[in-house]
C-alpha cells in the first residue's frame, strides 16, 4: 500500500526487521562459506565448525548445553516436534497430554491431530488475565500423563506463564514438560537449567533475526522421534543440509538479545506503560487484555468496544502504523482468536481487539502519534456502528 | 487483498448515516459474527430516493454497505430487489474468497429495509419477501457464499 506517512512498526511480536550485525553475520557465512558440513575435506570443515560454533553460542545464551541444541526450520516446526517426536517415542508409558487452550496454533494443531491418533489431550483454561492455574495442572495429571506443554508467554495478550513452578510439578510427577517460548526468547532471560524445562522452543526472527530458522532445546536423554528422517544431521533427529547462513544469523541475534537485556526491557517497559495509560486516558469503551504485571515489555492488547478489529487494522495502516488483531476476519475463521475467548470475553467485544507489539527503538513520539491516530479511528469507526448508537441508547 | 475500488468506499464510505423518519429500516447480522448492517431508505411512488447505512464490521462489510447504497439510490423497489450480492461483489470489482458473506449480508440488508417498508405500508411483498437467508434467524448469514 502507499502511503506518504513513516512506517511506525508496532508489530514486533509477529515479526522484527534483522539486526545490521545479523545481516553482516550471515552475509560473511554466506560469501565465505560455502561447505557442506557433513562433507570430511577442509571446505566442509570449516562450515562445520562454523556451525558447532553457532550451536555454543546459542547454548551460552540459553545455559544449556551445545549438544542440547536442535536447530529447526522455524518456531511451528520445534512445537511441532516437540508434541508429536515426544508423544510417538514415548507412547508406551501413556497417552496423555495436558496442555493450555491459549496456546499458539503450532503447539495446539499437533495436539489435536494426535487425538486423531489414539492420544488424549487436556487442554487447561486460563482465568481472565490469562494466567494457568498450578492447581489445574496438578489435577489434570493422571497416570497416563506423559507430557505437559505450557507456552512461556502468549503471543497475543502478553501474559507470562509460570513456567518454573509447572516445571517443577511435572518433575515431582515424572511427566516431560515442553515449553513453547517463541515469543520469550530474546525478550525475557531464560536459563533453560534453572527453569527446569526438558524441551523448550524459540525462533530466530522473533529476536531480530533471520525467519526460517528455529530451535528446540531437547534436555540431554530425553527421548524423541527424529523430525525428518534421512541424515545424521542434528544428532540423526533432523535431517536436511544445515542452514548454515540462517543459523549463525539466530546464534549472533540471540547473543545481541540477551546484552544488556533487563536495561532494555526496562526501557521498553516503560514506553509500553506509557502507551497503555494514554490509551486508557484517550479513549473510552475500552477493555486492557492480559496480566498488568506478569506480561512480556513489549505487549499491549485492548479490545476497543463496538468496533471491528480489521477495520481498525486497515485504518493505521492508511496512517502508516502496522499492528495486529485477534477479530475474525484476521483469524479467517467467522470466530474471534481463541486467546481471547479463552480469557472469557465475548465474541462482540473480541472482535474488536488491537495487539501493539513495542521494540526497544519505539520512541515517545511514535505512541503520541499512534494514540492520536488511533482516537480518531475509532472515534471514526464507532460513529459509524450501529452498536455503538445501541449502547448510547441503553445509557 | 483488497481492490482499489473496495479501499476507496472504505476509506471514502458514501451514504454514511441514519435517515431521519426512515420508511424502510433493515438491520441484519450478528455482533457474534463480526458484523451488522443497518440500512435506512427513504420511498416515495416506489422509488428510493435515499439511502443511508451504519455498519459494524470489516473493511469489505463497510465498502460492500457503501456500494450497497449507492446502487440502490434512484432505483424503483423491483429494481433495487433485483440486485444481488453478485453485483455488488462486481460492481467493487472483487472480493477476497473469505469476505462473499458481507456481499450477501448488504444484500440481505437492502432487502430486509424495503420489507420492512411493505410491512409498514401493509402491502404484499413481491416474491414472499424472505431470501432464504434473510439473516433473521440470528445467526448464520454465511450461505450461498461460494465464491465462483
């Protein structure tokens, strides 16, 4: 679309744009090294090492250990392989899975297609904030539990789950416990060791670097089917040529995320605070979505009552300002994001939901414009809605 | 995904509003499914001489209620009865596969509103009035929507 306006890119959860240094990373991989890993001469060596050096990297970062590092095509795949490469190499000791209806769709699909198979899921609530409850989780296990996955933090409202304390339940019981932490990797420090996870997802483009590459983090012994089958690559669990280029872009992205870390989520925080409040300050009608505290720096989510969300969507982006939405007609469903009514709102009201996903370059400016911009759509939008002249008349 | 035609009425929505002593109202849709069409017409020797809508709804339900408007001004009933959500979906030359439905709810819309004035009128509607899918039943207003 054109538009003369300056692109203020307030959708950092979907995606980010690549970091320079990424970029320089994987563009030297890509001029110089040309290898293929697994090939024994000196060309292929280098690749080799390249790539191992990488997979320490990465393990550094997360405090795990480099053998512990699987890298994937992307963050759906490492859910993907997770649920069902655990479920299928462990079927014998049961056939039940526990995990949230807020999760994303990478974890929840492979739930519900090994359901299909013979498998029984449980799919926990959340309360209002989104938060799972350990008591759930306690009680839903039974003796035929043989995984439970938990999301770190949820990609639409924001809310951080208490991933450490579930763990620690799924430990005393024997259970395997995967966490999907595509959206917390590189925004909240993770310490794979001290969350007391066995398995645990992230993906590069979320943290600023390459999309088409992944990871999942697999606890040292823990058994689990190979993706794909073909090659010793990965250990023999996922064959394919590395990509080698994408996954030194996620070891270098990774390792700027976690520089400096709570200084920028502090800074983050803060604008996200002060978004929040001009947002509930300018505009009336609205309903904050997801925990005050326990939630990621840069999220904010508000249904905006009597409204569309797409319509909303398709008017800042005239005004040059990308966001997000969990109506329907984003979701291409006739039902809203499964997020949302999980938290117990109704189908109306989320319809007209706005995700707004900081960065640590977002500047004051950018919200007083988006929060100007935003009064005025909806202001816009409402008086064109004939539930919005409903509501006026119940007042 | 979007034509230039359908980001035109929805950035530009013509005949946005709520006549004043209405002869004709049809509201159709649900605030479940994502979208409410109100229509307001006014009738004179059966022509509709003006139109006026207020939608609650995506991007294609506020183009697809703008266009509706604007086919229907000038037009005798019969006329106006005759359009289809075809001609709509035409005359904004597309829509997305997944955004049919809000042709047919304006549709709908346009013919719940000249129902509603034969009944205020108390006269016989042509054809027994109901589509099949009026939208009356609340719910479902995602039939006929096969895209061709």
């Amino acid at each position: 679309m054109n538009h003369s306006k300056p692109t203020i890119y307030l959708d950092n959860a979907a995606t980010t744009p690549m970091h320079p240094q990424v970029i320089s990373a994987m563009t030297e991989v890509m001029t110089s090294v040309y290898g293929n890993a697994s090939s024994v001469y000196s060309v292929g060596r280098i690749a080799k090492a390249k790539l191992e050096e990488a997979r320490e990297s990465v393990a550094k970062c997360l405090n795990c250990l480099p053998r512990e590092v699987f890298f994937t095509g992307c963050g759906s795949e490492a859910d993907n392989w997770a649920i069902k490469g655990y479920a299928m190499a462990n079927k014998a000791k049961g056939n039940h899975i526990i995990t949230t209806q807020i999760e994303h769709h990478a974890v929840l699909h492979p739930c519900e297609y090994l359901e299909k198979n013979g498998f029984e899921v449980t799919y926990l609530p959340v309360d209002e904030t989104g938060l799972v409850s350990l008591e759930d989780v306690k009680n839903a296990i039974k003796d035929t539990t043989i995984l439970i996955s938990v999301m770190y933090a949820n990609n639409e409202v924001g809310t951080i789950e208490p991933i450490r304390e579930i763990a620690r339940i799924a430990k005393e019981k024997g259970v395997c416990m995967h966490t999907d932490a595509v959206q917390a990797v590189g925004a909240e420090p993770i310490d794979f060791q001290d969350l007391g996870v066995d398995m645990l997802s992230l993906s590069a483009h979320k943290f600023n670097g390459p999309k088409g590459v992944g990871a999942l983090i697999v606890r040292k012994g823990l058994k689990i089917e190979p993706f794909m089958h073909g090659g010793a690559q990965e250990r023999s669990k996922r064959a394919g040529t590395e990509n080698l280029a994408g996954i030194t872009g996620l070891a270098k992205a990774l390792e700027l995320a976690v520089d400096n870390l709570p200084e920028k989520q502090t800074k983050i925080r803060e604008m996200r605070d002060y978004l929040i409040s001009e947002i509930q300050t300018n505009i009336p009608h609205i309903k904050f979505n997801g925990h005050p505290t326990r939630r990621l720096a840069n999220n904010v989510n508000f249904c905006f009552r009597y409204i569309e969300g797409e319509s909303l969507l398709l008017m800042l982006d005239l005004n040059g300002i990308c966001a997000s939405s969990g109506s329907a007609c984003t979701s291409g469903s006739l039902d809203p994001s499964h997020v949302l009514l999980a938290l117990g709102l109704p189908h109306e009201i989320a319809h007209g939901s706005l995700r707004l996903t900081l960065s640590s370059n977002t500047t004051k400016e950018e919200i007083d414009y988006t929060v100007s911009r935003l009064k005025e759509i909806v202001h816009r939008l409402r008086l064109m809605s004939p539930i919005y002249d409903m509501s006026l008349e119940e007042q | 995904m979007y034509t230039e035609k359908v980001m035109d009425h929805f950035q530009n929505p013509r005949n946005v509003g709520e006549l004043e002593g209405a002869d004709g109202v049809g509201q159709v849709g649900n605030a479940k499914c994502g979208d409410i069409m109100k229509i307001s017409l006014k009738i004179e020797n059966d022509v509709i001489l003006d139109a006026k809508f207020k939608t609650f709804g995506c991007g294609a339900a506020v183009a697809t209620s703008s266009m509706a408007t604007e086919m229907i001004i000038g037009k005798t009933l019969s006329e106006a009865l005759a359009i289809t959500n075809k001609a709509v979906v035409e005359a904004l030359e597309g829509l997305p596969p997944a955004k049919i439905h809000c042709s047919v709810l304006a549709e709908e819309a346009i013919k719940a509103a000249i129902q509603d004035y034969y009944v205020k009128t108390g006269r016989e509607i042509p054809g027994g009035g109901c589509t099949g899918c009026c939208g009356s039943c609340g719910h479902d207003h995602g039939c006929d929507t096969e895209e061709d």
